[in-house]
C-alpha cells in the first residue's frame, strides 16, 4: 500500500511540474492552447487575410494543438488599444501598423519617414527584414517594450485620395483636411505639404469623411477599397509618399512561456504565412485600383518630377525626426536602396 501510494505521489509531482511554465499554469498535455489576435484591418484586406493564412497554417501544423482566435476590423479596438491590451498581457497578439507603434517606441518611426523606402527596393527590404540585420534589429525593440515579432504583414505605400478636389499636383493638397494616425512623422508630413492634419481613430475615419471633418487621408488603395471608403472619394494620387508594416507582435512572456516546439510551430508558419501574404498585397492592390476606376474615382498618376517634388518638400520632416530615431536603423534602411 506504501509502495503504490508513494508511486501516486510521484505521478503527481510529474504532472504538476508539466503544468508549470515561466507564466504560471500551462496547458496540460493534449488540451490545445489559445491565442488571440487583435488587428483593425477590414475583412479582404491583405493584412487580414495574411492572418487568416497564418491561422490556417498553425492549427494545420500543430495538428490543432494550437489555435488561433482573429478579431478584425477593431472589434478590439484600435492598434494602440489592442498593443497595449498585448504589453500587458490581456491579448496574446496585436497587429499594429508602424505609425501607430511610434508611441511605443520611436524606432518605428524610421519605416515610416517620408521617401526613405521605394517599391523599385521593395525586395531588397524585404530580404533585409527576412534575412538581415534590419530585421533582427526590429526584433530586439520589441522586446524592449515587452512585445516578441511574430510577423512583419506586408501593408504597402500609402496614397493621397480626396473627397473634395483633384489631386493633380502637390500643390492640389494644400488646404486639404486631411485624417492621419497620431504619428509625429504623418502629422509632420501632412503640415510640410500644406494640408491641414487631423489625427483620427482607423475606426471612426469614414464617418470623418462622410460628414466632411475631413475632406482627404493617405493609404493603400486596397485599405480604402475593403473598408468602403472608395464608397465616398472621388479623387487620388499615387504619392507613394510613404511606407507602412503592420506587425504581428506577441506578449513576450507568452511567447516565452510556449514550448520550443509550439515556438518554432509559430515562426516556421509566421514565415509561410508573410511569403503568401506579400503575393496577395499585389494582387489585391490591383484589385482595389480597378475598383477605384470602375467607381469613377479619379486617379493622377504623378510624374518622376512630380514624384521628385513631394519627396523634397518633405526633406525637412525625414531631417527632423531622423534626429530621433537610431542611426544605425537609419543606416540599415538605407541599405536596402542602394
């Protein structure tokens, strides 16, 4: 009887260490583990369905050991509610576009400064982030905030569109009332083109434009065509003027509380998953623009000077906050345009 009950002991104390994780309680063996994921991306979008693919591919992968929850289209609220609910643990993952992740930490703000990426690169960028110092350097400020990269979505290079008037020129946009995220950088641009900036919520921004708060905003066209903002503009430009990353991050003692095994699940489809995703952008770009055309939406193709022109204009705000951010970031962006 001692000898079985001492036998019990040590099956207990067996099972009570696999439950034990840096976090606390894990999950016990053959109960699957749940993460949530936070964005504001509108369905379709390729954001969206970049994290649907990487769903698809994790619960595949792990034979349903893991599962992934996504709630879009801020039903959690905006990128900084759902980064912060992730900082302090009360969502797993939080997709955040990197204007928004500039009150994290201003490194972000790097991606975003006016013309300092162009989609001639685009593919040296992208192995830079793959492959690259760049990359590994993104990973280690977000695990200064507290926060582990699972995941840099392709978002795209924003452009110009208006409610209120052509946009044939620059000087077109001056006067223009014109939504932005709470981005120094996006602000500073807007102010450097003569528009006047109004910082406003992704979720609250077409109802800005219907009751005419703001006349103008600067995005993908594919953003503007899944969330039906195409359903009020009438006028676009493709400025190029900037570009974006939404990226998947992690509450870093969740991630470290995962298995080497349910990690390396993640990054292996995180990986799979961004491949499939940037091929999708392209073709949902496309998409969004013959939509624009087929709703009469008026598109002006700048030319190179035109180009040429808003990136000298806006010199002055890639100088004021390239004061701000690390130079090395700064360098290994560079990099990737030579």
């Amino acid at each position: 009887m001692v000898k079985k009950l001492s036998a019990l002991l040590i099956i207990a104390a067996f099972t009570a260490c696999a439950l034990i994780s840096a976090q606390g309680i894990t999950f016990a063996a053959g109960k699957p583990v749940t993460l949530r994921i936070g964005h504001p991306m509108a369905p379709g979008n390729s954001v969206t369905v970049g994290y649907e693919k990487f769903k698809e591919l994790v619960e595949r992968k792990s034979g349903g050991k893991i599962r992934i929850q996504i709630f879009g289209n801020t039903q959690l609220g905006s990128d900084r509610v759902t980064t912060e609910a992730a900082q302090a643990g009360t969502l797993d993952m939080s997709s955040s576009s990197t204007p928004n992740l500039s009150s994290f930490s201003k490194a972000y703000m790097a991606i975003d400064l006016p013309y300092v990426t162009s989609p001639k690169n685009q593919e040296k960028l992208y192995k830079a982030l793959d492959e690259g110092e760049l990359g590994r350097y993104l990973e280690k400020v977000s695990d200064d905030i507290g926060l582990k990269t699972i995941m840099f979505s392709e978002y795209g290079y924003r452009n110009f569109v208006s409610t209120k008037k052509p946009l044939n020129s620059v000087d077109d946009l001056k006067g223009l009332k014109v939504r932005t995220t709470n981005s120094p950088v996006e602000v500073g641009v807007a102010k450097a083109l003569g528009m006047n900036p109004a910082p406003v919520a992704w979720g609250e921004t077409y109802t800005a434009l219907q009751q005419g708060t703001v006349d103008a905003e600067g995005n993908t066209f594919s953003l503007l065509n899944d969330s039906k903002h195409s359903e009020l503009l009438k006028y676009a430009t493709d400025s190029a003027h900037n570009y974006s990353m939404h990226i998947l991050l992690m509450n870093k003692k969740k991630w470290d509380s995962l298995t080497p095994e349910q990690q390396k699940n993640i990054q292996e489809s995180a990986r799979e998953a961004l491949f499939w995703q940037r091929r999708e952008s392209v073709v949902l770009e496309k998409k969004a623009w013959d939509s624009f055309k087929e709703r009469g939406i008026n598109i002006t193709l700048l030319s190179d000077a035109d180009h040429a022109r808003f990136k000298q204009l806006t010199a002055s705000v890639r100088d004021e906050f390239a004061k701000l951010v690390p130079a090395e970031l700064l360098q290994l962006i560079e990099a990737t345009q030579k």
